[in-house]
C-alpha cells in the first residue's frame, strides 16, 4: 500500500510533469469523449490527482481512491479469459514502475509471476535465452518451444480491459489502450503504479463529460475522500448487477447500445463448430455465464432445428432433431427426456407440465406432425396434416418432407399455432384438431418461428430473397419488417418482440436486437463465416434465441 508521502509525491507529479491533459482535441460531446476515454484510467490535473476508470462497455466512470481500492475495484470489471487467448496479447513493461528483478532478465518478480516462469533464474527453460529477450524481443515462449502468435484483432477488441485469467487463480492484467501491451495487475501497489504510470491526465471541465457509474461499489469499501472531485453525483439507478463471464474469441460483440437494447441474458444454441455442438447463455456483452456441451453420444442430433428454451423453473428445454427433446437443470443434471426419431424443430413446455413438440424433418403423409406428451411421455394430443390438406395443392408438395412442420405453440384460447414450413402458411387448429383458419396466403415464404403477439399481429421469420423480419396484422398486411441482406446471415429461423418493443433476431450467424426503427442497439456474431456459403450455412451457427430477463 502506497504511503502518505508517495501519495502526495504522486500528485505533484501530476502537476508538474503531465503534458498530454486530455483538453486536446476533444469534442465537447459527452458521448464522444466518454467513447474515447473508454478503457482508460483518468487522472484530474487540476484537483488533487483523484483517479478514475472509463469502462469501455458501459463508457462510464468509476472512482478509484488508491492502490488497495483500485485493485479491488478494477478487478470488478475483470473479464474472465482462456490462457491460450491471453497469450495472444503482447506483454509489457514499464521502466519507471518500481520492481524487484531478483534473476536480471528484465521481468520482474511479480511480472514473472504472472507469466509463470521462474523469478530466480534469468533462463526458465533453458534454452540459452533469457526470459526477457524471449518475451519481450523475439516473441517466443519463455517456458518452452514455439513462437508467441499475437492477434492484433483481439487485442483491438480488449483494449482498455481486465482480464482474469479462469484457469488459474484469477491472476488480473490490465490491457492498456495506448499501448496495447498487458500489465500484470498483482496488487494493490501494482494497481497504484498502473494509475501512475499507464494513465493520462484530465480537466475537471473533460472529466465532468463523461457519465458516472452511480452503481459502482468499491471494494474493499473505503471512507468517503475527504476532497470530492468536481461533479455533480446523478441521483441513483436502481440497476441489477450484471453477471459477468468469460470471453470467447470464435465470437464477437459487435454492437451493444446499453440505453435502448434490453438488459438481460441471451440464450441459444450454437453449432458453429460442429465438433462442440452446445447451448452457451451470454450476458449484454457478450460474455459466456453459462454453457452445456452436448455428450458425446448426442453430438450429430442438431439438425435441423436444436432449439432451446430457458423454463420458469430456470431449466433447460431442448430439442436433438432424430432423437428426442430433453430438459437439465444448470447443474447440467439431466432431469426429464422424451425419446423418439420423429421429433425436429420445435419443443414448448405447456403451462400444465406436458411437452408439445413437432416432426417435420423427412415427414411423411402417414407421420404425426405436432405431439404433446405428459411428464410420464403418454400421448394425450396429437395432430396429422393429412387429416385436412391431404389436396391440391398441398398433397403433391415434397421439399425435406411433406409438410416440413417446423414450429409449434399452444395459444391462450386452447387452440394450437402450426406452422407448416412447405405450405407457405401457419394453421391455427382447435382442440378437436379442427383448422380453424389459416394465415400468410401469399405473404409467408417457408416462414419460421411464427408467433402471435399480444396486440393480435403475427411475428415471423420469412425465407425469400431478402430473408426478413416480418409483421403483419390479422388482415394479413404487413405492419413492420426488418430485412437480412446479407446472405450468409441466412436462413434467418427465430424472430422475437421484446417487452421493450424491439425484435431479437436469429440469424445463422448473428443474434441481433432492433429498434422498431430499425436501428440495431445488440448484435453478437460469429468472427469467421467463411463457411457459411450457400446451403452449407443452414447447418451450422445459431438456430433460435431468446433474450431472459429476471
């Protein structure tokens, strides 16, 4: 912990010797100056050396009183990372921060503790070349063979993050946006030298710009400062803290607008690499909070149609197309299964315990293409298409299947949502099975995920050229649309309205949220879509999503 003395050398430092004071070249503009200090550690020039830190994500700031409470405090906004991803990073180190070199190698001690390699020996591996040369000059691995790849992508999109490495004991590094280098954040003298060192100084009129993290809590909690930097405090937002993870690099966030998309969790299935097929829940940036790899012998059941629900008791409900649907807890604990080949699509868990799920995959005349089974798997309701559209037009239709029925929910009325995928249209069917009307004659091309929404229109995602959003209204006009240029976004298969009244949209490679005018506030991507080329992408990437809110 720094002393009293060295505080106050600190902020005559400050005064003196900083040059660069963020009154340069700044828009007066809050968010633009608040998006450019993103990352950064802040220091006010013209107060007593008050520290504080701009989330990138958030582009607020939170107040850091010293070493001890910046450690703390910093390691708040830690993203956890794989060490085969922090070591694409290059790392660095600062000559003026104060350090033990017990070996000489250049690294220091606590620096080397970071890194792994050995403090009392200048050589780790014993190659013939010294720790620090290897890391910080040649670029290869300091414990062994192999050269140090860095990804200059992925440090672009951690600039100005802590990260935290998940597979060992948290250990926390800074990713200074200036430099683009890591720095070992061991503790809270380390965390001091950072603020010292690796920030840059600022104008309380700058300062003021940038918004205030009014739910940031120190820790440990410290006494209120005795001096209170030069801003007006916003009267508090009640705000659910966000559940932070882990960062996955086959995936990238790349837009959230945190003022207009809706706060949450999103869940969904991913089959981008068809080696690992799982459901993976994201939180608003994009980080992994939870995630089930399918077993081995369950791996080649995802197509078409893994769909995936989060139920009211906080399980899982999904659907393995040829196999059967099933339901785990978040212990990962299978609790619940139905077995069977003629299942695909669509799976809901109905109000009163039973499962309703459909078969369109190869459907024959002769299959049943909606079921709903009880918790003990009794059929107690079923439905045929041929018992109603076994006619022209529809008898003579083939295109993988019949009917390829690919979506199913039961209304509040009683009556059941069908959405038969080859016929161009959803049917709405009583208990009695009776089609009761149908909808999307002339508008719906192979639809998906059909939904009826609370102000009586329906939501659906339509296949064509453009692939689209689309609403329409009990006339069959359409009300809204959204449309999906880009083709390897495609098939587009999910479309939900939020309680906020924007749409999440389920592409094949992305998961976007947006505004009812159009403007997109959430995406989350797959970085390489290199394979997603013509039919090839229908099997691979994301199927449905659904965005939870506590």
């Amino acid at each position: 912990m720094p002393t009293n003395n060295a505080k106050n050398m600190f902020k005559n430092f400050l005064l003196i010797s900083i040059f660069g004071v963020l009154g340069f070249a700044l828009s007066a503009s809050a968010a633009t100056t608040a998006q450019r200090m993103g990352g950064y550690i802040l220091l006010q020039v013209e107060s007593k050396g008050e520290a504080w830190y701009v989330d990138p994500v958030t582009f607020t700031r939170s107040y850091l009183k010293d070493g001890s409470v910046a450690y703390g405090a910093l390691r708040q906004f830690g993203l956890g990372i794989k060490t085969a991803d922090l070591n694409k990073i290059p790392v660095g180190v600062e000559a003026r921060f104060s350090d033990t070199d017990t070996d000489g190698d250049g690294l220091s001690d606590k620096l080397e503790e970071g890194l792994k390699t050995d403090s009392t020996k200048a050589d780790s591996d014993g190659d013939g070349v010294s720790d620090g040369k290897e890391v910080l000059q040649n670029n290869t691995n300091p414990l062994g063979q192999g050269s140090l790849a860095y990804d200059a992508g992925l440090v672009s999109r951690l600039k100005g993050r802590i990260l935290l490495q998940i597979e060992s004991r948290g250990e926390a590094w800074y990713l200074n946006p200036k430099d683009g280098k890591r720095y070992y954040m061991k503790d809270g003298d380390a965390a001091y030298q950072i603020m010292r060192f690796l920030s840059l100084g600022i104008t309380n009129d700058n300062l003021a710009t940038i918004p205030l993290n009014v739910n940031f809590v120190p820790e440990p909690v410290a006494q209120t400062p005795t001096t209170t930097p030069d801003v007006v405090t916003p009267a508090p937002v009640v705000e659910t803290p966000m559940t932070r993870g882990v960062f996955d690099t086959d995936f990238v966030l790349a837009s959230y607008d945190k003022g207009k998309a809706l706060a949450g969790t999103t869940l969904f299935a991913d089959n981008h690499n068809t080696a690992k097929p799982r459901i993976i829940e994201v939180n608003m940036l994009g980080e992994i909070i939870w995630e089930y790899d399918l077993p081995q012998e369950l791996k080649t059941f995802t197509n078409p149609g893994f769909d995936v629900e989060q139920l009211p008791n906080k399980n899982i409900l999904f659907v393995l197309p040829g196999n059967g649907v099933y339901e785990i807890n978040r212990s990962k604990q299978i609790v619940w299964s139905y077995k069977t080949t003629k299942i695909s699509h669509d799976a809901d868990r109905l109000p009163n315990g039973n499962t309703l799920f459909v078969f369109g995959n190869n459907d024959t005349m002769n299959d049943t293409q909606v079921t709903e089974v009880n918790p003990q798997g009794v059929v107690v309701w079923s439905w045929h298409a041929k018992d109603h559209f076994n006619r022209a037009p529809y008898s003579t239709m083939m295109k993988q299947g019949w009917t390829h029925t690919n979506a199913v929910s039961r209304l509040s009325n009683g009556d059941t949502l069908i959405s038969l995928r080859n016929f161009n249209i959803v049917a709405e069917v009583n208990q009695a099975g009776d089609v009761v009307k149908t909808i999307g004659e002339g508008i719906m091309v192979e639809q998906h995920d059909p939904v009826l929404l609370e102000n009586g229109n329906y939501l659906f995602a339509n296949h064509g050229v453009p692939e689209k959003a689309v609403e329409i209204d009990k006339d069959g006009n359409i009300v809204w649309e959204y449309a999906i240029t880009d083709s390897k976004q495609w098939p587009v298969r999910d479309v939900n309205r939020l309680s906020n009244g924007n749409t999440l949209i389920a592409t094949t490679s992305k998961i976007i949220e947006v505004t009812k005018d159009k403007t997109v506030v959430w995406s989350f991507d797959i970085k390489d879509t290199s394979r997603f080329v013509g039919t090839a992408g229908a099997g691979l990437g994301f199927y449905k999503a659904e965005r939870i809110v506590e």
